[in-house]
C-alpha cells in the first residue's frame, strides 16, 4: 500500500503492522530481507542507481505481491486509518532530518516525502470503494500507474537504507526520488481531481489520454475553490 517499505532491520515490522499475527509477521519479514538481499543491497552498490532500479523493477513487484497479497485485507484495513500515515511520515521525514546532513539532498527526500504521503492519503480514500477505484486506475492507465508506483517506492526503499549503510550514494539517489515523484505526481492530481466535490466540472479533462494535464489542474485548486 504505502510507498515506503523498509527491511525490518531499520523499523520493526510488529510495530508498523501490531494486528498480524506472529506467523504473518515472520513471512513477512523474510520476504522483505529476501528483497534486501537480491534486491536493495544490489540497487545500493550499482555504479547507475536509475538503471538498476529499472532492471530490478519487475523482481521488485514479484516480490510485493508475494508479501502483500496473502495478508492484502488486514492491510487493506490498517491503511483505512488516516493516523497510522501521518506516524508513518513523521517517522521516515525525522529519520531524514537526522541522518541526511546535505540540505539539498534532504529537501529533495523530504519533498518526495511529501508526495508520497499525499499518494497514500488519497489511495486510503478511495480504498472506501475497490470498485471505484479499480475504475479510476483503469481510466488514468493502469500500466503506466503501478509501474511509477513500484519504481517510486523501490527508490524510496534504497534511500533510506542508503542512509545508514552508504551515506555517499543518497546525494544521487535523492535527485533518481524527485524524478520519480515528479512521474507520480499527475496520478496524484489525478486522485484529488476525482475525490475533491468542487473539482467534479474537471474531471472529464483527467482521461488516459491527457492525465499531464492533472497537475495544472491541481496547481489551480485554491483559485478554483475561491471562485
């Protein structure tokens, strides 16, 4: 569901989901250390981050599907909680702060951040209406969505353990983040074209075909809502 998942190294996993079992936790867990392994550590020490985000991103999303799909509605549930994503920022955007000494580096992270939490609190609303929401995926293209969600959220993975394990690699990794957040971003708008009442009149300009065009509309949101 969310954009951000960490090894269990890093945060631990029974206190990001307290209402798995025992059982579902560990399967959980070694899954994600699995990723970590073929995966993350891979994307860290590659020379060309970007590329081997890319060539890691279909094994990336196998590996989603193996850890989420046997637990998907508790998930379902858990992330229905609007306060449960704002700990969930808090935490990574203080993890940032702490340990990102570049402030340009950190501005970027911590905007990506930002968007990223904005994704998932949109994503929570509509997950109030699968079926509403499959039909939205499907109108604003539904390939093009997950492939710039995984590859967004697998960035967002390395980053923070980058953070810990190779600080010298996060100048560039933030700058492959803020790309991929900027490719997020019209689905986004998208999101909140569709789910805000006062921008109904929109949303027949939000199709498949002209989804860029999303982000302009999102960008005159308060001139629209002052009208």
């Amino acid at each position: 569901m969310s954009l951000v998942l960490v090894p269990s190294t890093t945060i631990r996993l029974a206190e990001i989901f307290p209402h798995l079992t025992e059982g579902e936790l560990e399967r959980l867990r070694k899954t994600i250390n699995l990723m970590d392994e073929k995966i993350f550590t891979p994307v860290i020490e590659s020379s060309d981050k970007e590329e081997a985000i890319e060539q890691e991103l279909y094994r990336y999303t196998f590996y989603l599907s193996q850890a989420f799909i046997p637990i998907l509605p508790k998930l379902i549930d858990w992330f229905k909680q609007p306060k449960v994503i704002i700990d969930f920022y808090d935490f990574f955007r203080g993890e940032v702060k702490e340990k990102v000494f570049n402030r340009y580096s950190r501005r970027l992270i911590i905007s990506a951040l930002n968007v990223a939490e904005e994704h998932d609190r949109y994503v929570s609303k509509l997950l109030s209406n699968i079926g509403e929401f499959v039909t939205l995926i499907g109108k604003i293209g539904s390939e093009a969505y997950f492939r710039t969600f995984a590859k967004t959220s697998l960035a967002m993975v390395v980053v923070f353990l980058a953070m810990n394990r190779k600080p010298g690699t996060v100048k560039d990794l933030s700058q492959v983040v803020k790309k991929y957040v900027d490719e997020l971003d019209p689905f986004i708008a998208t999101f909140q074209v569709f789910l805000e009442p006062e921008l109904a009149p929109l949303r027949k300009k939000t199709s498949e075909t002209d989804v860029e065009k999303a982000k302009e509309l999102r960008g005159s949101l308060f001139e629209i809502l002052e009208s």
